[in-house]
C-alpha cells in the first residue's frame, strides 16, 4: 500500500491531508485487498480479457494462442494504478479527469447539502448516506467500468506489434511488464482508452439486444 500513500506524501505538506486523501482512494480500491473471495484486480482482469475480445481481436488471438488467458502479467498496473510504470505528474490526475462525471458530482454535491441542511440530522442516517456515497464511486464490481482497466487495455493495443513480435508464453510477457520495456505515452493512453470504453459498451450492447440475438 506505500506506493498508493507516497504520491499524497509527496504532494501534501499536512499530513492530516495527506491521511484522509488515502483514506478515500482506500474506500474507492477496497476491493482489490479483501481477504476473501476474488479481489477487484481479479474481476478487472476477467474484464479485461473480455474487453480485448471485443475490442481488438489481433492481441487477444496473440494472447490466447501463448497461454496468456490470465493477463497476470498487469495484475501490479491494476493493483497500485500504474504507480510504478508512471510518475506522479503522469499518473493519476489525468485518468481520474478523463473519469470526471460533472453532471453526477453536483448531483451528489446538492444531494448532500440538503441532508446536512437538516443540522439535527442522527449521526446514523449521515452514515448511511455517507456509505451510498462510497459505493458510488466504487466500482460496479464488474471491473469493465474502471478506466484503469481500459488503460491496461490501450498500452497492449498501443505495444501490440512488440508483444507479438517478441513474447512467446506468458513469462515473456511478465518479463516485459516488470522490466518496463511498454512504450506508455499517457496522453495517447488515455485517449484510446476512452474510444475503447465506448466501442466495448457498444459492443457489448449490440450483442444483448434482441436483434442480435434473433441473428444468432
């Protein structure tokens, strides 16, 4: 957990401040450090493997046919969010940003004034609001809404002809992974990785309605 702290440690001088923004980011990963059942990490990667399927049929045909089904090999990007592929001033603020939902913040935002407009509100009902909030912001528990996903998602895409041309199992691809050889360009990242939010949901849309499932 010291690598999702330090960025906080860095950019605050307080760290009261420090505390409650890891705090938060705790609550919104809590999933990825649970002790029982499938962790976070371990649902975003089933997603992921769903959304090359759908997305790019070139690195997930590559992929299967060296036994690489598991995607392991990124489970630490997922984990600590790129934290130890990118720097702090590539790292979080421009995925977050791109992830920024406007109209749904000042939904909260006038939701909650209004409950603490109410000054003799019990402290149980601010609790439970607080926990509707958390959840929230929290992943579906899919891992197909998490932009890091998709993220994971564009740098493979982006290094396609790299892993095909130099992986031939999944330890070659782990090999890649840890030692950093990607070419991770954070701007370009994130561009694709919202256009293959887009196409996935699409996608996967079109092949849940009724006229696709007529055809089939």
């Amino acid at each position: 957990m010291s690598d999702l702290l330090s960025p906080f440690v860095v950019l605050f001088e307080n760290d009261a401040d420090a505390f409650w923004c890891f705090e938060m980011l705790l609550r919104r990963m809590r999933e990825n450090f649970q002790m029982e059942g499938p962790t976070g990490v371990m649902k975003q990667l089933q997603a992921l493997w769903h959304i090359l399927e759908l997305t790019d049929r070139e690195i997930f045909a590559h992929l299967s046919r060296i036994g690489a089904e598991s995607l392991h090999f990124a489970f630490r990007m997922l984990l600590v969010l790129f934290r130890r592929e990118l720097s702090f001033a590539e790292m979080w603020e421009m995925m977050w940003a791109a992830d920024f939902d406007e109209s749904t913040v000042f939904v909260w935002k006038d939701w909650c004034f209004s409950f603490q407009g109410i000054l003799r509100m019990e402290r149980k009902r601010w609790k439970k609001v607080e926990k509707m909030i958390c959840t929230a912001v929290s992943s579906t528990g899919n891992g197909d809404d998490e932009l890091s996903v998709f993220c994971v998602a564009a740098t493979l895409i982006i290094n396609r002809q790299k892993i095909i041309r130099e992986t031939r199992s999944i330890d070659d691809l782990i090999k890649i992974f840890n030692d950093k050889q990607l070419k991770i360009r954070i701007k370009q990242c994130i561009r694709l990785a919202i256009k293959l939010r887009k196409k996935y949901f699409y996608k996967l849309i079109k092949s849940k309605s009724p006229a696709s499932q007529h055809d089939d």
